[in-house]
C-alpha cells in the first residue's frame, strides 16, 4: 500500500513538470480472451498529455493520502471503460468482476492503469466490442480453445485492429455443459 501511495505521488510530482511541447494522444488497447463461459477482457490505458492528465492528477493530489491510491484506480479505470460497450446481440453486458492495476510507464513520468473485466456469456449470438473513441483504441482477440467463436466469420486471432468503431464475433453454442447465467444470492 505504501508504494502504491509513492507511485501515485511521484506521478503527481512528476506530471507537474513542463512537458515541453511533448504531447500524446490518449492509449487504449483492449485484448479479449473468450472463455467457454466468459469473457475475459484486459484494458491498458494512458490519458492523454496536457489537460486530461493534469486533471486526473489535481483530482488525485486533493485526496487525502489515505485515498489517493483508490481515486486514481476508479478515475483511470472509469476512464479506460467509458467509451466501451460490450454486447451479445445489442444487448449489454453486465460485468461480473473489475479489478484495476496502476503504474506509469516506462519512463515513470505518466499514469496508466491496466483494468481486467469479465462478463458472463450467453449461450451464442454476436459478440460486439464498441468504442466511442476508436482512434485512441485498439482491439485484438483469442479464443482460446474454447470453440465458442465461428472462427470462419470471425475477423482474425491475435492480430491488432486500430480504430474501429464496432467489432463483431460470431459466437457459437458452448457445447454440452450450459453455463451458468445467474446466480441467486440467499441473503
């Protein structure tokens, strides 16, 4: 927890330099792994330099202390999920579980988070990923023997589509075992 509250300072501290007319567009790369049963989908991002970045990091440095490491999750994360909807059929789906990682990159002088989602998949229909902001995005794939996409309608595994507005997967039935779609609580 302690250096988790040292990276979010430094990041504070380090954004707080001039940038010297280095710039950068914001970074979102999205890689989907579809399960048997789920979707498991694992976004990296970065906001862009200049005003977005030093709002997030003024937003992050008026926390308290205690709470800086939890703004800067939920700020990032929410930024890196915002322009992206996940559908089976024109249907939303609803995350299952998200937990966010953050850092800096490389060179230790920019904030980024790295947000795993996934989703409960329905039995078969279309899969679609929407980005809101397809210049900054970019998707790729795997099915990882689960057989659940038609892989001859499918646009290709582990290759990098960047900039597109809507990405489609056909998906196919799981086979003999149903998956589970809900889950009643007893409480």
């Amino acid at each position: 927890m302690t250096r988790c509250v040292t990276i979010v300072l430094a990041m504070c501290v380090l954004a707080a330099a001039p940038a010297w007319g280095h710039s950068f567009p914001p970074v979102r790369t999205v890689v989907i792994q579809i399960e048997r049963c789920e979707l498991a989908v694992m976004i990296g991002y970065q906001p862009a330099s200049g005003e977005a970045t030093d709002t997030f990091l003024a937003r992050v440095a008026a926390q308290p202390r205690s709470r800086m490491l939890a703004t800067a999750k939920g700020v990032l994360a929410s930024h890196a999920l915002r322009p992206l909807v996940f559908a089976v059929d024109g249907k939303p789906l609803a995350p299952t579980s998200v937990r966010a990682k953050i850092g800096t990159d490389p060179g230790g002088t920019h904030p980024m988070v790295v947000v795993l989602v996934t989703f409960a998949i329905p039995s078969a229909g279309t899969l679609s990923v929407t980005s809101h902001d397809p210049h900054s995005t970019r998707i790729s794939w795997t099915d990882r023997a689960s057989t659940r996409v038609d892989l001859e309608r499918a646009p290709a595994q582990g290759r990098w589509f960047a900039g597109v507005a809507s990405f489609l997967l056909p998906l196919a039935a799981p086979g003999a075992r149903a998956c589970v779609t809900s889950v009643t609580s007893s409480h």
